[in-house]
C-alpha cells in the first residue's frame, strides 16, 4: 500500500480566535481630564487627577506627547495604574513629567484580563503660574 500523505487528517492548531472567552476590549467614556494645569518651575502646581468610567476593571498605561499629529513625541515617563468597572479616578504625581507651557496629549491605553485593549487621547493645555 502506498503512502498517500494527502490522506491523512492536518491537526488544527488553535488560535486565539477559537478560544472561548472575552473579546470585547474595554471602553473607556466620560474622561474628564482638566482643561488647563498651572505650570511653575516645570512641574505642575498640583496633580493632574483624570476621572474615568470604565465599563471593566482594567489596567491603564498613562503617557503625555507633545507636537503635532506628523512630529508628535512621548514625553519619558509613563503611570501605571489599575481602574475597576464604573467610576474611577487616577491621580499623576506632580514630578512624572516636565512641563512648559503649550498643548499636550494624554494617551490612555486600558487592557483587560484577557489581554484586550483600547486607547483614547485627551487634551490638555499647560500654562505659568500667576
């Protein structure tokens, strides 16, 4: 009898889209990050604080960038932090960044517990203190 490779059954490696489970990555809505934060000295007078609902608990990657959409840059630096489901706050120490004044970018990244992931970037003005 000849060997007939063809013939025989391929075993089916999984993927991650045949696991059974969460795919659906976490929003993130009502963010309300101030609209304007008094820079003295570099550092901001006082901590920014981001208010946040999320629709799962999720762990949140905090960056600022600077620039324009075509040389935009991230600042060094990046909070870490962790939010549950529903209404929840984090606070970015006063030293994480640098500042001067002109316009910045928080970029937000949430990822749940099984690994999804989502972003969204607010504004946010730097100015001197008076």
């Amino acid at each position: 009898m000849p060997f007939a490779p063809a013939s025989l059954p391929v075993p089916q490696l999984a993927t991650a889209s045949s696991f059974a489970g969460d795919t659906s990555a976490p929003r993130l809505t009502e963010l309300r990050v101030p609209p304007s934060v008094a820079v003295r000295d570099g550092l901001p007078v006082r901590a920014i604080t981001v208010r946040l609902y999320a629709s799962e608990p999720a762990a949140l990657r905090i960056t600022l960038q600077r620039g324009s959409d075509g040389a935009r840059r991230t600042l060094h630096g990046t909070y870490r932090a962790h939010v549950g489901a529903g209404d929840g706050h984090v606070t970015l120490p006063r030293a994480l960044w640098r500042l001067r004044a002109g316009a910045y970018r928080l970029r937000i990244e949430a990822t749940d517990a099984a690994g999804n992931g989502r972003a969204v970037v607010a504004s946010l003005r730097a100015r001197r203190a008076r």
